[in-house]
C-alpha cells in the first residue's frame, strides 16, 4: 500500500487556484498527486470551464495517480453506505483513501469525519 494523500476535489480546485495556505499546498507537492476516479469525473464535468482551464485540470491529472473501482473499493464503498449517510461520491472517495491506506485531504471534514478509521486532514486547518 502506497502512503499519502488521497485528494478531494474541493481541495485540487483551491489549490489550482492558488487559494491554500502554503502548508496545505506543500502536502499536494511534496508527492505525487493521488486522487479517485470520483475527483476525475467531477474535475473535468466542469460545466463552465475555458479551453485554458481544461488544459491545467488535464495535465493535473495526467500527473497524478488515479485510484479507480477495483472490488476493494466497492465493497468498502457498499459497508460505508450502508452505515452512513453519505453521498455516493463521497463514499468512493472514502473508500479509495482506505484502502489505499491514505489520508483524505478534504476541506469538506464533517462529510468524513464519522467513518472509522478514515484519517482526515482539511489544508486549512494545518
């Protein structure tokens, strides 16, 4: 298992706009940028995007490392579902961070925070 961050959306879409404070944007570069197939979909659904904006959020994620719906993933999603109530998304991506053994770097924390043994940073908060 790789260790890390796992990296919501509300997270990479700050820091593309320069809008972390310097330690949440230093967690985003001190390695490479690991983040769910979830993030992907919601990045480049983009509805109001320019062409300049597709650009950054392509090379963005053809930089990062994608964790997709392997089994794993969807039977943990299922177990977390099923007792919480969370959004679909954000139980993938829940799933993903664990197990993958990651930390999810989310500014979006009450969403998380009732998973067991999800670990949880907010950038803003470091």
């Amino acid at each position: 298992m790789e260790q890390g961050c796992l990296i919501d959306t509300n997270v990479i879409i700050d820091y593309l706009a320069n809008k972390l404070p310097e330690a949440g944007n230093l967690l985003i570069y001190e390695n490479v940028p690991k983040i769910s197939v979830v993030t992907r979909l919601e990045l480049l659904s983009w509805p109001n995007a320019s062409e300049i904006q597709m650009q950054i959020l392509d090379d963005f994620i053809d930089s990062s490392i994608i964790y997709n719906l392997d089994e794993d993933v969807i039977l943990k999603t299922i177990e977390i579902r099923k007792n919480h109530k969370i959004k679909l998304p954000d139980s993938i991506i829940a799933a993903n961070a664990l197990v993958n053994d990651l930390t999810l770097l989310s500014r979006n924390v009450n969403d998380f925070k009732k998973i067991e043994n999800l670990e949880i940073i907010n950038p803003y908060n470091l």
